[in-house]
C-alpha cells in the first residue's frame, strides 16, 4: 500500500514501477463532506499528492504521460448528466 501523501512512499512506487510510458492519477478525497470535515487531509491527498507524483515522474519516468482524472464532484449538484467538458464548474 502507498500513501499518496508521503513522498518517500510516492518516490518508491514510481521508482519501482519505472519504466512506464502512462500514470493514471485516480487518488484524491472527491466527496465533499469528508473534505469539509478534514480538510487537511483533503489538501494532503489532493494537492501534495500530486506534486508527490509529479516529482517522483520527473526523475523516474521523465518522458511519462501524467493523466489527470477528475470526478464529478467538480460540477456540484447538475443536473445536465452526462457531464462534458462544456458542463459549467460549480
């Protein structure tokens, strides 16, 4: 298992797994409340996180593909399912 919060945990996986032509960046607090109740933690996952990864890319998998997934929490409560990228941000 991996925290994605620790960058020592990040560098080992991405060092581990390299070489690698594609990261699939799925890992973030996308609910809300729970980001409301810890925000901190929210922050941790959703931002260091990322730089985490990226880091670690940057010196193990430099020419690597860094894909991004979002969720739907982005557009808030919308009823104009399915999303697409013209749905507005809420």
């Amino acid at each position: 298992s991996c925290d994605i919060a620790d960058s020592e945990d990040v560098t080992r996986l991405v060092a581990g797994e390299a070489p690698f032509t594609h990261l699939f960046h799925l890992a973030a607090v996308a609910h809300l409340p729970q980001a409301l109740e810890h925000p901190a933690r929210a922050f941790e996952v959703n931002t260091i996180g990322t730089v985490n990864l990226l880091t670690a890319m940057m010196k193990y998998a430099p020419s690597a593909r860094f894909i991004n997934i979002g969720s739907g929490a982005q557009y808030g409560r919308n009823d104009a399912i399915p999303y697409t990228e013209a749905t507005p941000l809420a």
